[in-house]
C-alpha cells in the first residue's frame, strides 16, 4: 500500500496528518475508504462513519451513474413482486 493502483506515485494520504485532513480526504475523493480506515486505526466502515458524523459530516453518496444503475437491475425485481401481490400470489 501507499502506492497509487498504477505503482508509480505516491497517495496524497501521506502529506495528511490530522484526522481532518484524512477525513476531509476522504470527503473529497482523494483518499479511498481503507486508505482512510488504515491511517485512522479503525477495524470497521462504521468506525469512519462515526468518525464523519462527530465533525457534522454525512458520508460521501455514491456517484449518480451507480445509483441509476443499482436502480435499473432492481425494478425489474420490484415490479415482478408487485405483479405477484397484486395478482394473490
């Protein structure tokens, strides 16, 4: 670890030192979730969590396109129960 996915550079989490700075990393995108967990000590996503929520901050939202997507794979789930309730299955 400490290097980015393609192996040549270093990861902006090792100019930050306070927990701020990591969490407003995380924030901005610019540190990932386990690379935030990792500098922090924390075992689990909901220790970060927590950690956002004592600042006032909410965690980040996925990004609109993942969201649309998550959605179009389960309407046809949705709407296929729907059927059966309203059909008395």
């Amino acid at each position: 670890m400490g290097r980015s996915e393609k192996g040549s550079s270093i990861r902006p989490i090792h100019g930050m030192v306070t927990v701020r700075q990591i969490l407003d990393g995380f924030l901005a995108g610019s540190v990932t979730d386990h690379e935030a967990m990792d500098a922090l000590h924390m075992e689990t996503y909901a220790d970060l969590i927590n950690a956002l929520a004592d600042i006032g901050e909410a965690p980040p939202l996925p990004p609109k396109a993942e969201v649309e997507a998550e959605v179009e794979a389960a309407l046809p789930l949705i709407r296929k129960r729907l059927q059966e309730v309203a059909d008395g299955a």
